[in-house]
C-alpha cells in the first residue's frame, strides 16, 4: 500500500472549493463535508446557496449562541440566512434540482470511476444503511457536479476507480473531484490531475490509485500570462 503524505484538512479543502465557485452561482452543498463550504464563501462574494429542505440564500454556520432551531439545511444543522434569502416547499426545491436550475452541486462519495459515475449512496454491505436523499436529483439536475471526499479510505483504498462497485448514484455526472490531495477533471481520456496539494506527485497518486492519471495542470507561459 502506498502511503501519501498529510494532505488538505477538509476545512481547507472546502476554502479551495469556495475559490473555484464562479460569482453568481447558485450552488447546492450535500450533506456532510460539502456543507463546510459555506463557511468558506466571504461574505462579500454573491454565491447563493440552496438546500434541498427549501431554502435559498443560505448562509454559513451560526456562532455559538446565536443559533435559530427553525434554520437548518439538509443534513441538520443550523445555518443563517443571507440578505435576500427565501424560503419553499420541498417540493418547489427538488422541482429546482431536477429542473437544471442549479449551476453547481457539490456531493461527497464512496466511489468516483473514471467515466465520472457517482456512487455515494450505499456500499451494498448487507448492514449498511442507505442514504441517497436528494443526490441522484443532484446528480442529474445540476449543470456541474463537483465532488469532495479523501482520496483514500481509512484502509488505504482508493475511492477513484475504473469502474464502480457501489449501487450508482448517477452515470457520467461528475466533471470535477477535489480530494485531500490534489484535484482531478474528469476528461475523455480519465482522471486528468487539475492541482497537486502538498507533496502529492503525479507518480505518487498513480501508485495509490492504481490508475493512468493524465497531467492536465495549466502551465503559466514564460510571460506569466
């Protein structure tokens, strides 16, 4: 088993994420580590961000003590609302999801396969617990699909692949994977290495992987344009 060095700590890959959100976005965080973008976000930048439970404009996690119990986001937790922030039926928000009215969603995963197959809803193992709320929605209905998750499991195995093993959450949705270690587009040809984080080399993550990982870094021209 390959061992890669320490890489990002989610909080900043979710600051890395934020930097890549064009202004004006509207933009979908799934639950779990997705959700720590929104803290990312500065305040002066218009990104507005939905959640599937019926809310748009949604902000990032409140202090301490300043916590309202009727806002929350889909996995939960409280959150705070932006200037201009609205509020709808379920209903309404899966009719946004499904109807590509989002331009970004951002999900983690178990699996990602090299053809951009999604899988993050259920392992298959007979005592796992089934967990796809609106990502297959997601998954069909954004005009982007961004994924956040480590690029190892605590085992060592690589949750890039060249085809997946999990029950799919979505086939060919996913353009982009942010993982712990570097980024990768999806392409064509495969996984295409976007930024290296860190010590992570190209040879270090083929060997991690398993995969033929393509250098698809943009190299700054001599004029440094």
């Amino acid at each position: 088993m390959t061992v890669l060095s320490s890489g990002l700590s989610r909080r900043e890959l979710a600051a890395r994420i934020a930097l890549d959100i064009p202004e004006g976005s509207v933009v979908n965080l799934g639950i779990g580590a997705p959700t720590l973008v929104a803290d990312a976000i500065p305040e002066d930048v218009e990104v507005v961000l939905h959640t599937e439970n019926g809310m748009l404009a949604m902000g990032p996690a409140p202090v301490p003590g300043h916590i309202d119990p009727d806002l929350i986001n889909a996995g939960k937790q409280p959150v705070t609302e932006r200037p201009g922030a609205s509020y709808f039926h379920h209903a309404d928000s899966f009719a946004m999801m499904r109807g590509g009215h989002l331009d970004i969603c951002v999900l983690g995963a178990f699996q990602i396969s090299e053809h951009g197959d999604l899988a993050n809803w259920h392992t298959g193992a007979a005592d796992a617990i089934p967990a796809v709320g609106g990502a297959m929605d997601l998954a069909i209905g954004a005009k982007s699909v961004w994924v956040m998750t480590d690029l190892l499991t605590r085992d060592g195995t690589p949750k890039l692949v060249p085809q997946c093993t999990y029950p799919l959450t979505g086939v060919g949705c996913v353009s982009r994977v942010y993982t712990d270690h570097a980024v990768f587009d999806i392409t064509p040809a495969g996984f295409a290495v976007r930024e290296l984080f860190g010590a992570a080399t190209i040879d270090a993550l083929t060997a991690a992987t398993g995969l033929h990982l393509r250098d698809g870094r943009v190299v700054p021209l001599a004029d440094g344009s």
